[in-house]
C-alpha cells in the first residue's frame, strides 16, 4: 500500500520486545505506530524505535487509564487499539482501510472478533468463540475507556463488525499462562473482597473451580478442541480458585501480614 491510512496504531506494552519485533512489520500501512512503554525491563523501546514507532512512557497499573493516556499522544482521526500479542492480517488491514476511508459513512467504531491460540492451537469453543472486541475508533467518537479488568471504551456512534479475525497469539506454555494469572487474578480478587461478598470457604472454591471447567469444556464444547481445549479449560478452572483463593487471603482477620508480624515477634519468645 502506497498511502498510509490515517490511523494511529496504539500499543500497550511491557517487556514485549519479542512480540513487537513480530507485530511492528505489520502495521506499515498506518500514518502512525505509537508504543506506550509500561514499566518495560527489556528491550522494548530499542524494538519499537528500530521499527518507527513513537514510543511514550508511563507506569500504571490501571489500564483503561492508560489507553484512555494514549488518546492524547495520538494525531490521526482513527485510532486502533492492538496488543502486543495480537496480530493484523492482509485480509484484516483490508477491511480496516474500507473503514477509515469510507467519505460520510456514520461508522465511527469497528468492533473485532478475536481468534485466540492457545498451547498453540486455535479455540473455536470453550466460551471463545464470543470473544468480540471493539478496538477501531474515529477519535472525535471516543471519551475514553473504564473498568480495571477487561477495560471498555466509552463512545458515541454507529459499530461496523469486520469479517477478518483479529489472531491474538496468547497462552505459548504454562509459564507464560502463570504469568497472567499473577496480575489479573489479584484485581479480581480485591473487587470481589471490597463487596459485599459471603466469607470464602473450601466449598466455595471447589464450587467455582468445577462449575468454570464445566461451563468451559462441557456446555460450551471445549472439548472439541481436544487437548489444548481440555487444558485451557482446565486452566480458566485453576484461575477461578486463585481469585477465590486471594478473597479469602484478603478476608483474613487479622491480615495475613498482621499474622505474620505476630509470628515474628513470638520467635523471640521462644526458649
């Protein structure tokens, strides 16, 4: 494509250095590549520099602020919201610049369907078949996003939904899936614990745990993905009883780390 599109490509980024050498080269087509860098230790910036992007720093752990930040850095009248581990396909960069081209259309948001890979594999079930995401956004038409988990956009106007699927490469191992349950588990789980929430207890966790697999793997067919359908389902499981789990920590009366300085303190009363 000779002409740019008027886009500006918005990334959030931390330590994503490997996954922006991939991601960068496709977005050649827009006026714009912007990577706001969040508290990266890797090479995060050199990678997005070496590849044109603007890159703004910010540490934050709140994202809808941070996407709601980077509206300010942006300079075309169309902004596109990516992740660093999603990727743009020829098909998808086709329709994109139907959108944003399209003179006196009232479209002022494209909304995406997601192709999640987990273990390697594409999740046609298993609840992900639904994941819809709305991510293209004539930037007059956008106040801006809310919500600490699974942040949404606030904005006025008519949604197009596009055909192509946006592929998002996520879930590559079980350390990788840890990971990600180590930062979003935790929000969940102070969210839950500042309602007013029943006090956890074992049957509670169990109850979660089974009612999220069976959901995933049996109502929603995730076994039709075989193996990496019944280890994702498996692993959305474990995730509901760590956020559970996490309540209960929370929940503690005196405070877990009350507890622990008691202990502390009857260590030197031992003899």
């Amino acid at each position: 494509m000779s002409e740019k599109l008027p886009v500006s490509v918005i990334i959030i980024a931390r330590n994503e250095a490997a996954n922006l050498r991939r991601l960068l080269p496709q977005l050649v087509w827009a006026s714009e590549v912007i990577v706001a860098a969040n508290d990266c230790q890797d090479e995060t910036v050199a990678v997005a520099e070496e590849n044109g992007a603007r890159v703004e720093t910010i540490e934050t752990t709140d994202f809808a602020a941070l996407r709601t930040r980077a509206m300010d850095w942006a300079s075309q009248p169309w902004l596109f919201y990516v992740d660093a581990d999603e990727r743009v396909t020829p098909a998808l960069q086709a329709e994109i610049a139907g959108l944003v081209t399209q003179a006196g259309s009232r479209v002022t948001a494209g909304r995406l369907r997601r192709l999640n890979f987990h273990y390697g594999a594409p999740m046609r079930y298993g609840g992900w078949q639904n994941d819809y995401v709305t991510r293209i956004f004539r930037r007059d038409s956008l106040q801006g996003w809310q919500g600490e988990i699974h942040e949404s956009p606030v904005f006025e106007g008519e949604v197009k939904t596009l055909l192509s699927p946006l592929w998002h490469l996520t879930h590559r191992c079980t350390a990788d899936n840890l990971r990600k349950s180590a930062d979003w588990t935790i929000k969940e789980a102070r969210l839950l614990a500042a309602s007013p929430i029943a006090p956890v207890t074992a049957v509670t966790i169990a109850r979660k745990m089974s009612m999220e697999f069976f959901r995933r793997y049996m109502r929603d067919g995730g076994w039709r993905d075989g193996m990496a359908g019944f280890v994702e389902s498996l692993v959305q499981a474990m995730n509901r009883g760590l956020v559970y789990i996490q309540v209960w920590e929370l929940q503690q009366q005196p405070t877990l780390a009350g507890k622990y300085e008691l202990l502390e303190k009857e260590v030197q009363n031992q003899v």
